[in-house]
C-alpha cells in the first residue's frame, strides 16, 4: 500500500471512496466526498491523504485547517474529518496508515492539536481522548469529541473553544 498526497485528478476517485464508505456505515451520510472538495477550494486542507493499493485509491483522509483558542492563546489546531475506506478493505489497516502517517505531517506542520468526531472505541488507538477535548467549547463536546495534544510542550488547558474550517458548517 501507498500513502500519498492527494492530487488533483484523484478527487473524482475520493468521491466515490467517501461515497462507498459512508453508504456502508449506519450513518449513511454522503456530504464527506462534497466536503473533501470544498475544504480543498477554501484552502483550509492540511493535510489530504490517499491511500492506494494495486494501483487504485481504496481510501483518503482529510486534516483541515481549525480555529483553536486555550486558556485564551491561539493554538494550531486540525480536524480529522473524513476518513472513508472502501468496505471492502475495513479492519485491513488502511485507515490507520492514513491517520497515522497524517499525524506525523501535522507534527512536521507544527500543528499543536487536533480533534475529531469520531468512534470512541476506535481513535483512542492514535491517542485521541474525550478528556483531551473537554476544556474546548463546541456543539460536539462528549465522548465522540476528541483531541490529541501533538505539542507536549502545550498544557491541557482550563477552557477554550475550538471551531472547525467554514466548509464544515455555520454550526461548528
């Protein structure tokens, strides 16, 4: 498997990567491959990954670009969001690889945070935590709330806010 960053010609692909994943999943939803896009075009992407196996893209994941406030300093933050995975190649690591090799360029970004919405027996596994998240007002805030302290030199604060990129809504 290759992990690599997206290019343009790949979108049309990652579309229907998203498609494919979030038809499958209880949630159903379809706005993550339109999404993927219109973080894109804003210019909020950090880092967009896809993941190829024999030659054919079989996932994709997005770290945008966040608005993040602790104990009242600005942060660098980045939302996970999404991450999609034809079905038939879930639990076969793709996921992970894309997390974890994201994780590590948002390291080399310097980015100081990141936070997802996301499964609270899966995510833990790359050292995201409800705990990490709770000082941060958002809609979202509880146990599917979750964020990873990437800069161990930043203490977990009091309170803060933490805002996704505009693609992703009025809401967050």
């Amino acid at each position: 498997m290759i992990i690599r960053p997206i290019e343009l010609a790949d979108f049309d692909v990652v579309d229907a990567v998203h498609r494919a994943a979030f038809a499958s999943t209880a949630f159903g939803h379809q706005g993550e491959a339109d999404l993927v896009r219109t973080v894109h075009a804003d210019g909020d992407a950090l880092v967009s990954l896809v993941a190829e196996a024999d030659g054919q893209i079989v996932g994709h994941a997005l770290f945008s670009r966040m608005e993040v406030e602790a104990d009242g300093v600005a942060l660098k933050g980045a939302g996970l969001a999404p991450v999609g995975v034809l079905p038939d190649l879930h639990s076969a690591g793709v996921g992970s690889a894309l997390i974890w090799r994201g994780i590590a360029m948002l390291q080399a970004l310097d980015i100081q945070i990141s936070f997802v919405l996301g499964h609270p027996d899966y995510y833990p596994r790359f050292g995201y935590s409800a705990e990490t998240a709770r000082p941060f007002a958002s809609p979202f805030a509880g146990p599917h709330f979750m964020a990873l302290l990437l800069d161990k030199g930043v203490p977990l604060p009091e309170s803060g806010r933490a805002r996704y990129a505009p693609a992703f809504g009025p809401e967050r």
